[in-house]
C-alpha cells in the first residue's frame, strides 16, 4: 500500500507543483534518493550481519523503520509533504534497509535444513509477494474513504487518503517486531577472531569474484535491477500516461502482484529441480521479452496480463538468483555475499528508476521499458552462451553443513518468525 500510495503522491506533487510532463523525473528522483546509501552502505550491512545476532538487529531495523514511515504519514496527512522531504525520507529508510536486508536473507538457510532451502526462498518470496495483490488494490479502495475521514477532521483532504495509508503501513511493522521477539536468538555461527571491516569487505568481494557461478548471478541481477525492475516503480508513471486514476492504478500493481506471487510458488514448487543455473537464464530472457511486449502496447487492457506474467517471470529470476547466492555461500561469507544482492537491490533498482525515468521523460516511459528490456534480453544471451558454468549450475549446494546452529524452540514460534520480514 505504501508503495502504491507513495508513487501516487509524487505524481499528484508534480501536477501540484504545475510540471505533470516532470512526473517520471519526480519518481526517478526518489529512485536516486534511494539508491545513493544502498549503494554506499550495503557491503556494511553485510559485515555487521556476519557479526551481530541477526534476530536482534532485525528488531533494531525494522523498528526504524516503523518510525520512518510514520514521519512520512503525518507529513502527509498534515500537508506538509514535499518532494525534498519525499527523497529524504527514502534516503533514511534505503540506509535502514542496507542492514536489514542481508541480515534478513541470511538467517534463512540457518532455520531449514539445505534440502528446504529453495522452498523456504519461495514461500518467503510468496510472504512478501503475495500481499502485493491485495495492498495496492486495496489502497486504491481506501484514498477517497481516508481523505474524507481525515477531511472531516480538519486535514488538508488532497494527500490526507495517501497519508492514511502510509499510517498504516507504520503499524505494520508491530506485527513484524513481534515474530522477531518470539524467535530465538541467532548469534554468530563461527567463533573465530574477527578481521577488520574493510578486510572483511574485500574478502568477501574476493569470494564472488572466484566463484564464477556467484559472479555472473550478481552481474545479472545488478543489470536486470537496473534496466528491468524498476517498471513496478514507474507504474503510476505509465498510468498517467495511459490517462487512468488511482484505481486503475492499483489494478496495474495487484496484476503484477498476482504474477509475483504465482512466480513465488513456482520457486518454491521447485526445490528438485536440478539446473537452477538454466533456469535462471530462461527466467532471465522471458522477463526481458515481457518488459519488451508490456513497453510496447499502449491498452490498458493489455496491459494487466502482460504485467502478471512479467512478475511471475522476475520472481522465478530472483528466486533462483537467491538460491543460488546462498547455497554456493559459506555461513561464515553468507552475509557479505547477500549484502552485495542487497546493494544492487536498494541502490541499482532506484538508480534504474532514475534511469528509465529521465530516459522516459524524453521518449515516454513505456518506450524506455522497450530500451531496458531490449538490453537485458541480449545480455542473457550472451550468458548463456558464454557461462557454461551458469548453465550446468545444479541443485546441490557448494558447502555442506550440519542443521542449523539454532537450539530446539517450539514449531510454532520458528515458525511465525520464518515469515516475518519487510521485503526481499
């Protein structure tokens, strides 16, 4: 819903602010503020998760994050919202995000033993997925009845519906801190001497330049969040474009959400599968050449399929991206290895935003997902043809392990952390 309603508001800025033809500029602007601390903190976050107890750093993180998005909904309820406070506040939450994300991720493969790993990726994909269905679709219902609530109570009745739902968004984030509370803790797996940070950075980095596998998975997934992802934050763009409101908008997000969820099952459906690698390649290649197809019709009809079977391809993509990351990872490097996912996901996806938007400002957003598009499909050819060890990528992890480190708890606690968490 917030990231409906915050993509709704920056347009709505730009009509407001008298420059609508600016509009995707403004949304690759937020982008930008986004991707500067991903990019400039996220090999961090990767150290202090291979370093602190992650359970107790999640409650930190996300804790953050509740307060973050509180400030931006009474800024907005109150009308005192602007697009500077906008980027500010994504800067803040991209930085929060730069610790939480690696240290999220790799607590996963300590709670399943390695033959539940890709199920686990996928159900947890599915977790986080699934509510984009119901959460844009939902927050496009809820703009004109929250407006009047909050116009009723004297609140500028323009934004006061968007600041309702990043409200709610705030109090999300209890339920998120109490499944962390009821899990046990989850201290450092090795006890050996601690190097210094910036040693720590560079083995790490040393690690996924040797593993050629894990090189090309990241190369990927830097070029797809850049050129390819970043269509689901330009969607209000499009929207306005095609000339639709708030709710045809929140149809074009639950459609992807639909596609993301179905990719998420598919994912985690897929656990026997063998060569992950192949797959990852053929997810690669029909995500681009759905991106291309989506660009290219201008019916919002069409469009609403087009947007389901692009997300069920790109969560079949990261699904196998991030399995791989992590089998073909040592516990003990999972969390520098996961940090740089983290990196290219919260400073190369709002970085492409930025791209794509100010491209899409010149020659319209929709021809700049043909672009993107065009260019990541060629680069997954080139893969293919040219990583005989992506391609022959199988199932079986690289590090063999015993179950993990985590002392017997009841089911059920484990089991309502496993799905808690603010995104993937």
């Amino acid at each position: 819903m917030q990231m409906f309603g915050q993509g709704y508001l920056v347009v709505q800025l730009a009509i407001r602010d008298g420059v609508p033809q600016l509009a995707p500029l403004y949304l690759g602007l937020v982008g930008l503020s986004r991707a500067i601390p991903g990019l400039a903190f996220g090999l961090f976050g990767g150290v202090v998760a291979d370093r602190a107890d992650r359970r107790r750093l999640l409650i930190l993180t996300q804790s953050l994050a509740a307060i973050t998005a509180g400030t931006l909904a009474i800024l907005t309820i109150t009308g005192r919202i602007d697009i500077v406070q906008i980027l500010l506040l994504g800067a803040l939450n991209s930085l929060i995000f730069a610790f939480d994300a690696p240290t999220r991720q790799s607590m996963v493969p300590r709670l399943v033993p390695p033959r539940d790993l890709m199920s686990a990726i996928g159900l947890n994909s599915a977790a986080f997925n699934g509510p984009q269905i119901v959460g844009p679709v939902v927050g496009g219902l809820l703009v004109l009845p929250l407006a009047t609530v909050f116009g009723a109570l004297g609140f500028p009745a323009l934004f006061a519906g968007v600041g309702g739902l990043f409200l709610i968004n705030a109090l999300s984030y209890v339920a998120v801190v109490v499944a962390l509370v009821f899990m046990q803790p989850m201290p450092v797996a090795s006890g050996g001497p601690q190097v210094p940070v910036l040693r720590s950075i560079r083995e790490g980095l040393g690690y996924i330049r040797r593993e050629p596998v894990i090189r090309w998975v990241v190369l990927l997934v830097a070029l797809t969040a850049l050129l390819s992802r970043p269509y689901i934050q330009l969607l209000p763009a499009v929207a306005h474009e095609q000339g639709v409101g708030a709710i045809e908008l929140s149809w074009m997000f639950g459609a992807s959400g639909i596609g993301s969820l179905l990719g998420a099952l598919a994912t985690a459906s897929l656990g026997n599968v063998r060569r992950r690698g192949m797959v990852l390649l053929v997810a690669a290649v029909a995500m681009s050449l759905m991106l291309v197809v989506f660009g290219a019709q201008r019916s919002y009809l069409v469009a609403l399929p087009m947007l389901t079977l692009l997300g069920f391809a790109t969560m079949v993509f990261l699904g196998m991206a991030n399995t791989l990351l992590q089998t073909r990872s040592p516990d003990h490097l999972r969390g520098r290895v996961m940090s740089v996912h983290t990196m290219v996901f919260l400073g190369f996806m709002p970085l492409g935003s930025m791209v794509l938007g100010g491209v899409g400002t010149l020659i319209g957003v929709s021809n700049s997902f043909v672009v993107g598009g065009l260019i990541v499909s060629a680069a997954a050819l080139w893969a293919a043809l040219r990583a005989p060890a992506v391609r022959a990528a199988t199932s079986e992890s690289r590090h063999r392990r015993p179950h993990p480190q985590v002392h017997p708890r009841p089911a059920r606690a484990e089991a309502r952390g496993a799905g808690g968490g603010a995104g993937d």
